[in-house]
C-alpha cells in the first residue's frame, strides 16, 4: 500500500455529503487539539492561543512561574514556536510568540550566566528570523521599540548582545539610544 496522498484525500473528501464532513471535522477538532486551536485562530479566539504557547515558553525560562527555577528545556519552548506556526501563519502572531522567545531565553541567559551556546545561538538566529517576518510584512516600526528592549536586556555573554544588535542594524538601520 502506497502513502496516502492529497489528491486521494481531496477525492474521498470529495465522495462525503456536507453532513458527513461536517462530522469528520468535528471528529478532528475533539480528537486533536491542534485542530482545535487552528480553528480557534480563525474564529477570533488567536489570543488565548497566543497565550497558551507564550505561557509554555515561560514555563521553561521565567523563574517563579513554577516551582523552583526554571528548567529552561530549549527543546521544548521550540517546540512550542513550530507548533504554533503550524496552527497559523498571521505574522503578528507569530512575532509576538517568536520575540516572547528571544525575551525570554536571553534573560534567562542574563540572569543565570548560561554557558552553552544554543542558549545564545537559536534566540539570535529566532531574532533575525522575526525581523525578517517584520521587513517581509511592513510591520517593523510597529515592533522597533520591542526589538531595541530585547538588544538593552541581553547579556554580552557569548557576545550575544552585539549579535543581536548586528541582525537588527540590517534590518532597521544603525540603533540609536
């Protein structure tokens, strides 16, 4: 048996009455909870998503928003970027969760002295790649100021602050303070 194609699907979909779609979704949307939080997205409710995985990724970073420090899983606060860019690809979404990221791993790094160097890395290269969604959407000067609040918050550990402030310099010119 061959992989189950979109071309198969869009044909036994094709075969179903309204009805029977309609249960189909509503299978879907109980059963798998990306499901439901990619239809919450479009019906206005983006927000308490947004939150949902903003909150994961300060689980992991924000000491005090659970027992004890934080874990700080890299893995696990990524993993809650992908999954949210598979739910929706709204670009202000996506770079409010994606700068909650940055924010968080690199005061997490500030605070902790973090001697690893994905701690510095993958929020420098998630920085770059938010101002890049910006450039690519005209919405840079809606975030400017949260962009210079991360470089002034970052550690020079690790030269991190000055890689920041390198990825935000081509995108939005030489920073002024």
């Amino acid at each position: 048996m061959g992989k189950f194609t979109l071309t198969q699907l869009k044909k036994e979909l094709d075969l179903k009455t309204k009805q029977e779609l309609i249960q189909e979704i509503a299978t879907l949307y109980k059963t798998f909870s990306q499901v439901k939080e990619y239809y919450q997205v479009q019906n206005s409710s983006a927000n308490e998503v947004l939150e949902k995985y903003q909150e994961i990724i300060e689980k992991e970073f924000v000491e005090g928003k659970t027992r004890g420090f934080p874990k700080a899983r890299l893995d696990v606060a990524k993993k809650a970027v992908t999954d949210f860019k598979k739910i929706t690809k709204e670009p202000e979404l996506l770079a409010e969760l994606i700068f909650t990221f940055v924010s968080c791993v690199s005061k997490f790094s500030s605070d902790f002295g973090v001697d690893e160097e994905d701690f510095y890395v993958i929020p420098e290269d998630m920085f770059e790649e938010v101002l890049q969604l910006l450039k690519d959407n005209n919405l840079l000067p809606k975030y400017q100021q949260r962009a210079i609040d991360i470089i002034d918050n970052a550690t020079d550990g690790w030269g991190h602050c000055d890689s920041l402030q390198d990825r935000y310099e081509i995108v939005y010119g030489k920073l002024i303070r």
